[in-house]
C-alpha cells in the first residue's frame, strides 16, 4: 500500500486539481451559476486523470530513471527503488485510463455529451509526451503539451461542466497556457544532470538553465500581467493584488543559485498567482 501510495504521487494532484478548479471559478464568475454535483464531477474525473498520468509517466520513464528524487521531480521512483514492477505499473496506468474512459461515458447519461472527448484528448497527449514515436518529453516540446493539457484542456473541462460551454474564455485558458508552461520548465530544472544523461531534450537541456530559468520567470510574470489586463469583472485593486503578490517567491527564485530552490519558490509564485487569480473571481462574481 505504502508503494502505491508513493506511486500516485498525491502532491503532483495539485497540478491537476488546480486547474480544474479555475475552470469551474471562471464559469460561476461568468454566470453566476454554480453546481457542487459538477464540482464534484471534476474532481473525480481529475483524480482518475492523475493517477493515469503518474502510474503511465512512471512506466514510460523507468528505463531511464535514475531513483533520485526532489519534491519536484517527474516521478515516484517506485520501479527503481524495486517497490513495484514496470508490469505493474503498467497496468494501473492501463486500468485508470481505462476507468477514465468509462466514467466519462457516464456522464454522457447526466447531460454531458462531450466529456469523452475531453478523456480521449488527455490520453492522446499523454501517448504525444512520453510513448514512441512521437515522445516529445525526450524530443523536445513536452512542455508544449503540458501548456495545452493543463492550461486549456484541463480548466476547459471544469468550465464545460458547469455551463455547457466547450472552451474556457480566453482569457483563461491564455495566461493558463503559459504557466502550465512555465510549470514543466520548473519541474526540469531539478533534473538537469540526469535528463541530459538520458538525453530528454526539456528545456533546460537544450537552452541551458540560465535560459530555463529566465523563461520561466518572464512567463509566470507577463501571466501575471494578463490576468491584471484581461480578467473581467474584478476591481482593478484586486488585479493588483493578484498580479503582484507572487513577486516575493518569484524574486527569491530568479536570486536562487541552486536549481532546486530556483524550482521552488517559483513554482510558489505561480500556484500563488493562480489561487488569488480564483479567489478573486469568487468573490467578484
């Protein structure tokens, strides 16, 4: 169980739960309607959607995985560690995506005929990040797909079921593109030395991590700079608030010389920014 647990990765649901949740934010700031049944309907389907993306980056990976491991890195280490065997992880990853198929369908019945859709899209970009031949979490451009999964597909999906509406509002899904972005940049800096062993192009291997690092900085700041310029319906004060509270932790990690606390407090000033970014559409709405 204590392997299992380890192999689900329960603090990697952040970057699920997150951006579901802005999904759902954004659609009661719009309306001003809101159903806890939906809510919780994403959360589910968040969850299955989790653990299909741990258990498959685990078993696509564990070739090449090294068994060092950061709060921040790309995987549990279960199957070098010898707690669970690639067969096994394999299969769990073929048993939630599985499990996220059927659930999905049964929404079909309570009145969401795409949700499906939404399924198929989040294992065809799982298959495009980490299985050949495309693989572009070694090519290089995974963190392409990571913008697009947990910055469109994701908060899409938590507006979808609350209001029908197939895509969330640009201004959503645009400084949420970035930052998921952004949030594969941060991941990679970490795990630089090994990633270059394995030859995964992420970004830090193939610009540098002086590189890497400014990127990722510029991209949490001019979302910050969007959210203040394109949110509607919020009182400019509240904008102001959101787009500069993450400053702090983002200075600490562009002032940082190890990689890991570089990772860190950026990672901070981006969660940061997307929780005061939600908590002031619920209160404007």
């Amino acid at each position: 169980m204590k392997a299992w647990i380890q192999a689900s990765r329960p603090l990697a649901h952040i970057n699920i739960a997150v951006p579901l949740i802005l999904g759902q934010a954004a659609a009661w700031h719009v309306t001003g309607r809101f159903s806890w049944w939906w809510l919780a309907a994403a959360m589910l389907w968040g969850a299955l959607d989790h653990l299909f993306v741990v258990f498959a980056n685990d078993f696509a990976d564990h070739e090449a995985d090294s068994g060092r491991r950061t709060l921040l890195s790309g995987g549990s280490g279960v199957i070098p560690e010898g707690k669970l065997t690639a067969r096994q992880v394999e299969r769990a990853a073929q048993s939630a995506a599985l499990l996220l198929l059927l659930y999905s369908s049964g929404l079909v019945f309570l009145g969401r005929s795409l949700t499906p859709f939404y399924a198929l899209a989040a294992l065809l970009l799982m298959w495009l990040y980490s299985f050949d031949p495309v693989r572009l979490s070694y090519r290089g451009g995974g963190e392409l797909l990571q913008g697009i999964g947990v910055g469109i597909g994701l908060p899409s999906l938590g507006y979808y079921l609350q209001t029908e509406v197939v895509f969330a509002p640009g201004w959503v899904i645009g400084p949420a593109a970035l930052l998921g972005v952004c949030s594969n940049v941060l991941t990679a800096l970490p795990d630089v030395e090994d990633d270059a062993k394995a030859e995964k192009q992420t970004w830090p291997v193939r610009q540098g991590m002086r590189s890497a690092r400014r990127f990722a900085s510029a991209g949490i700041a001019f979302a910050a700079l969007a959210i203040f310029v394109f949110t509607p319906s919020v009182p400019i004060p509240a904008k102001a608030a959101v787009a500069m509270a993450p400053l702090l932790p983002l200075l600490a990690g562009a002032r940082a010389e190890d990689p890991f606390r570089a990772a860190w407090w950026s990672s901070i000033a981006l969660n940061l920014l997307v929780g005061l970014w939600v908590l002031a559409m619920l209160l404007s709405a």
